[in-house]
C-alpha cells in the first residue's frame, strides 16, 4: 500500500526535493505535480489523491486559502519558507508543517506522521477527508466591536468580508467591524458557510440567486464569486 501523493508547489526545485526523498520512502507515491493551486482544483476533480505536500506562497491562490476551498480535504503536510503560517495551518487540520529548506530525517517523520492518521482513519472506517462538523459552540460566535465583546447567532450571519487586518461581519443588512482575520472565523461556522472569494464567505441560507459572477441575497445585497472559487461553486449549487 503507499499514499497516492500530489506537489503543490510553484518553485521546481521544491517539486525535485520531495521527489527524490519520495523515492526512498516505499508507502510514498507522487502521482501528480502542479505548479498553481488553481492548477490542482482541476487535478483532484479527476483523481483521487490520499497526501497532499502543499506551499502556501503562491501566485493567484495561496496554499490555505486553496486548502479552505476543498470540501472533502486528503491529508495535508506543508511545505513552506515561511514559519508565520504555522498556526493557520494547523487551525486547518494539517498533518505537519515542513519549513524549508527541510532535511530527509524531517520530511520522513512528517510523512510517517501522515501514514498513521491514513491507518487510523482506516482501522476506524471513518472517511480521510476531513469533513467541517457542526459548531461547538451553542450557536454563537463572540466578536469584538470597538472595547465590547458581543455574542450574534451563527444563523444570523448574511456573511463575512475581510479588510485588511479586519473583518465586516454582516447581519441584517449591516455590519460590525472586529480585528480578526476571516480564517479565524471558520471552525466556528455551520454547515452552511462557504468560502466564495479569498475575501468573503457566505451562509447559503441567505442567497436569492446567482446572477453571472455575483450572489444575490434576499435583501438586495450583492457578494461577488471570486475567479478562483468558480469551479468549487458550481459543484456546490450543481451548476
């Protein structure tokens, strides 16, 4: 048995790393190398990848943002140059997080790391990907609006826009403004979230209809689909 593995990666010489190490590890097989992250959306539309070696600085889409889009996730090790990630990734469930330039001894523990989650999930029969649940949190998200915390239902978001070092939080047609980032925000969520844009995530329950690149919702207000999120939404609205 080895992992059917895929390269996630804009550098070559990081695509020629991993292959030679892959080489020497007999449960690793690199199936796949792409060079953008848009690149891949097509590529697991139409193979079944178990690992994932993903960098995250990227052009168009960067490496979390990408990973955010896909609704069923392979495992996920991260290969970057940059240690301010490392949280955020792991926020997002990674197996390991790679910093370059990484030695053989590293990468084979990151990848035996890998494995033993893939048995694990297999000796318990449940599914690899790693499928968003339902909140934990009765409902509520607290956010921080000028020196006040407030608690808004999760169902009462219309959705979510990033600015900056800020997020607008949408509701009834308003917003409140809190210093967080939009990735904080999304294992807190339902079900019924989605990422459509690297600056917006919408809650479907709100959505009056799609009108070419835009989400109209039933009050009128418009939040556009990001290019690089086309394919994901039409998969999710059977488009």
């Amino acid at each position: 048995m080895s992992l059917r593995c895929l390269v996630i990666d804009d550098e070559p010489l990081a695509h020629g790393v991993i292959t030679e190490y892959a080489k020497d590890i007999p449960f690793i097989s690199i199936t796949g190398h792409c060079y953008r992250a848009t690149e891949a959306l097509d590529f697991l539309s139409k193979q079944q990848i178990d690992l994932i070696f993903l960098d995250i600085r990227m052009p168009k889409l960067n490496g979390l943002d990408f990973l955010r889009t896909l609704q069923h996730k392979p495992l996920v090790i991260i290969t970057s140059a940059y240690e301010e990630y490392a949280l955020e990734s792991f926020d997002l469930a990674v197996c390991d997080y790679l910093l370059k330039p990484f030695r053989f001894d590293r990468f084979l523990k990151a990848v035996n790391r890998a494995l033993e989650f893939y048995n694990l999930k297999k000796q318990t029969g449940i599914p690899i990907q790693v499928e968003k649940t339902e909140p934990k949190n009765n409902g509520q998200v607290s956010i921080k609006v000028d020196k006040k915390y407030i608690l808004i239902k999760i169902d009462e978001i219309q959705y979510l826009e990033s600015l900056g070092n800020y997020v607008k939080v949408w509701k009834d047609g308003i917003f409140l403004l809190t210093p967080r980032t939009l990735g904080s925000f999304e294992d807190q969520l339902s079900i019924d979230f989605i990422r459509i844009h690297k600056s917006f995530i919408l809650n479907k329950k709100y959505v009056d209809y799609l009108e070419g690149n835009t989400f109209v919702l039933k009050n009128g207000q418009q939040v556009p689909i990001g290019k690089n999120f086309k394919s994901m939404i039409k998969q999710l609205f059977d488009i």
